[in-house]
C-alpha cells in the first residue's frame, strides 16, 4: 500500500491493557497496515513508526517517545518529535519506559521480556512469515537449497546440524566468458557434508529460481 495514501480509521470504543505498564490502549481499525505483516490485532509505535506517526497526528493521539539517540538530552525527551524517529543506531537507549529508562536499547527490550516472562505475561518467541520473493539476479553459484544427490542414496536432506548452506567464499571471477561451474557441480568436496554412505560421488542441488520461491522471514517478537 502507499505510503501517500491518506490514512483512515475508526475508533472501536474498546481499551487493551499494555502488559508492561498497565496503561489503557485505545483499539481502532485502520486500513493502512502492511497486508504482508500479519492479521489479528497489532501494536502500533507512532513515535518510531512513520506510518504510525501520521496516523496519530491526524487523528490526535499520543506521540510517545520511548528510544533517544545519544544526541537527544534528557530535556529533549519530553519535546513533541516532529517526525518518526526510525534511524536507530547501537546507541539509542529507553526513555519514558519507567525501570527500564536509561538502558542501551537492546538491553532495554531483553529487561522487557525478562519482566513479561518473570510475571507470567509473556514470553520472547520468533515468529515466521510466509513473503514471495521475486529474485532479479541470481548469485554466481546458484541456490544454496539444503539437498544433496548422491549416487548411492539418492536425495538426501543437508543434516540440521549443517545448516544453513553456506555459499563458498573461494570463487574466483575471472571476467571471462567461460566461469567456474557453480554450486551443484563444483562444491569444494571439503565442504559436503557427510551423507549416508562413505565414498559415494555427491552433488549439490543446482536449482535456479526462474519465478518466484516463498521465504520464511524470522521475526522476533515478545508474544503475550
């Protein structure tokens, strides 16, 4: 959806409860959410969100700051932001998140979790997305589909314990017509992994993605 699309939305009359602090959030339903980030009821962050952000200026509502940057003084914490502030860096840290204000960012999410699983209201868990991948360019050595052929066993899944498959950092480009035969049929023997039967020749998936594939994207989240 555009972004420059005028934003709608509708106040439902209904309030949940933040886990964290015990506020109220008031619920809308409103119809410029990313089709693609997922269904049911989400939080939206106005003050580190652009499309939040003009969603919540147009309708009044709170624009709360909860990451600074390092350049932000604590009298700057309490000045209404101007725009989303979305350029995070390794030296943001909490402000206006009680206990936790004060902490570098990342430990400052950690503490959160810590606290919502401590008192029994949630937990940090990683959640997948189903997204169609159109690929435009293919990477020199092709696909790193976790699949090995083998002559005596046939199709064979890459162990768990080997993967992701990584692709080999030894190729040499040498700007001529005829390059190196990728992944399926020149993987260094060192790095395939073992499969059934010792001494069988082995061969990597050498698949191509002509169209589109679907991708799982991981996503961490504190679910409650």
């Amino acid at each position: 959806m555009s972004t420059e699309r005028p934003k709608t939305g509708v106040f439902t009359g209904s309030f949940a409860i933040n886990p964290v602090n015990g506020e109220r959030i008031p619920i809308w339903i409103a119809d410029y959410v990313l089709a693609g980030y997922g269904t049911g009821a989400i939080m939206a962050v106005p003050a580190h969100d652009e499309r939040d952000f003009e969603f919540a200026q147009k309708f009044e509502l709170p624009i709360r700051r909860v990451i600074a940057g390092p350049e932000v003084t604590e009298a700057d914490v309490a000045v209404p932001l101007e725009t989303a502030y979305i350029a995070h860096g390794d030296a943001d840290r909490m402000v206006n998140s009680g206990p936790h204000s004060g902490l570098p960012a990342k430990e400052g999410f950690a503490s959160i979790v810590a606290m919502l699983e401590k008192d029994g209201r949630g937990k940090a868990a990683v959640n997948y997305r189903l997204r169609d991948w159109l690929v435009s360019r293919q990477r020199y050595w092709g696909t790193p589909i976790p699949v090995v052929y083998c002559d005596a066993d046939g199709i064979v899944p890459v162990p768990d314990d080997q993967l992701p498959v990584r692709l080999p950092d030894h190729g040499r480009l040498r700007g001529q017509r005829q390059q190196p035969a990728p992944i399926g049929r020149r993987f260094p023997e060192r790095d395939m992994p073992e499969v059934r039967r010792a001494g069988a020749a082995r061969n990597r998936h050498a698949g191509h993605l002509h169209r589109f594939e679907l991708v799982l994207v991981p996503v961490s989240v504190a679910a409650g």
